[in-house]
C-alpha cells in the first residue's frame, strides 16, 4: 500500500504562481493538489491529455472553451484534451481541486 498526504508533499514549481502538490506521477495518470486562495486564478492553458477536477473544498470558476461555471464542493469537471481551460477562486474563501490526467501526459502543457 502506498499513501499520500498534500500536506506533506512539497510545492511544486508551476507557471501559475499557484500552490501545486503531485500525489500521483505514473504512466496511468497524474493526480495534482492545487490550493487556490481567494482572487487566485491559473492561467488559459491546453493539455495534450483529457483532464479532471474534483473540487474537494470551496468552489471555483471552471473555464473550459468558451464555458464558464461555477462549481461548488463535491463536483467533477471533465476537459477535454487540447482545450483551453483555467480555473479561477472568485470566491472569499480557500478552494481546493483534485486534478487528475490520464494518461500522464508526455508532451508539456502549453500556456498561453
């Protein structure tokens, strides 16, 4: 059995400025933490894999495309691979996200 606990897993570098925890790293798949504190927003970027978020606290604005939502605790958001998307904290409060990739993607994610 292996486990892994965000909060003892360092931060990882990221262009997006944003608190970022790897929990997971195999050919399967990529699981990251990200923490974004209120007015805290990722930059548009496209990923060459199809991507999820589970929002585990808070809510956040998901931008997907030309779509904008606002999800609350407890929800799953799919993206597409190679689509713009970014998430963005309009709220006062902490939100946390789950974001899985599958498969771990081999080329890098393009930032726009």
């Amino acid at each position: 059995m292996i486990s892994t606990n965000f909060k003892v897993e360092n931060p990882v570098q990221n262009p997006h400025g944003v608190d970022v925890r790897q929990l997971y790293n195999h050919d399967s798949a990529q699981v990251m933490h990200i923490t974004l504190q209120p007015g805290e927003t990722l930059k548009p970027h496209k990923t060459p894999v199809d991507v999820f978020f589970y929002i585990l606290e808070g809510s956040t604005t998901v931008h997907i495309g030309d779509e904008s939502h606002v999800f609350e605790r407890d929800s799953l958001i799919e993206s597409p691979a190679n689509i713009v998307h970014y998430l963005s904290n309009e709220s006062q409060s902490v939100t946390r996200i789950l974001v899985t990739k599958a498969p771990r993607p081999t080329n890098p994610t393009k930032v726009l």
